[in-house]
C-alpha cells in the first residue's frame, strides 16, 4: 500500500511539472517571456510579483485575462502591455492561471 501512495505521488509530481515546463513553453512561444520572466522584473513585472499582488483577488483571473487579450497600461506603471489577440482564448486561460500559481 505504502508503494502504491509513493507511485502514485511520484506520478502525480512528474504530471504537475511537465504541466509547469509546458505553461513555460507555452508563455516562450507567445512572447510573455520578452517582457516578463518568472522572478525578475524586465520590462513588465516578474510572473511572480503578479501573482503576489492578486493572490486571494477572486477577480484575478477574469481581469488578466481580459487584460492579456486587450492589452493596458497603469497597474504597473507607465510601460503599456501591448494586446495580444493573437494568442488563442484557451492559451490565454492556461497562462493566466500558470502565472497566477507562482510562488
């Protein structure tokens, strides 16, 4: 029984990070990462100082989302987010909800 909870946590661990590399991927892909990286602050905010500042915002997700998709300019500053309605709703979603979970 302890093997099987092992296993499974081992798998379960594994499924997660290969969830987090591909939510990286899918910010590269996109170009967040020109901008933005995870712990340091480049033109936009590090993903994890965004995530800190909405944590416990229940209106977070929708509001980045729609500002992803739209672009905006003052939340951080002076520097405007370009709009990016290129990139597909879903992938929105998926970005939105990775950088929200930086710790």
């Amino acid at each position: 029984m302890k093997r099987l909870i092992a296993a499974s946590a081992a798998t379960l661990g594994l499924l997660l990070a290969g969830g987090v590399q591909a939510d990286e991927k899918l910010a590269r892909a996109n170009g967040c990462l020109t901008c933005h990286q995870i712990d340091k602050k480049i033109l936009g905010p590090a993903f994890k100082e965004v995530a800190a500042k909405y944590r416990g915002d229940n209106a977070a997700e929708a509001n980045m989302v729609k500002k992803v998709k739209e672009g905006g300019k003052g939340a951080w500053g002076d520097m405007p987010m370009p709009p990016n309605a290129h990139v597909k709703d879903a992938d929105i979603a998926t970005l939105v909800k990775w950088i929200l979970s930086q710790k």
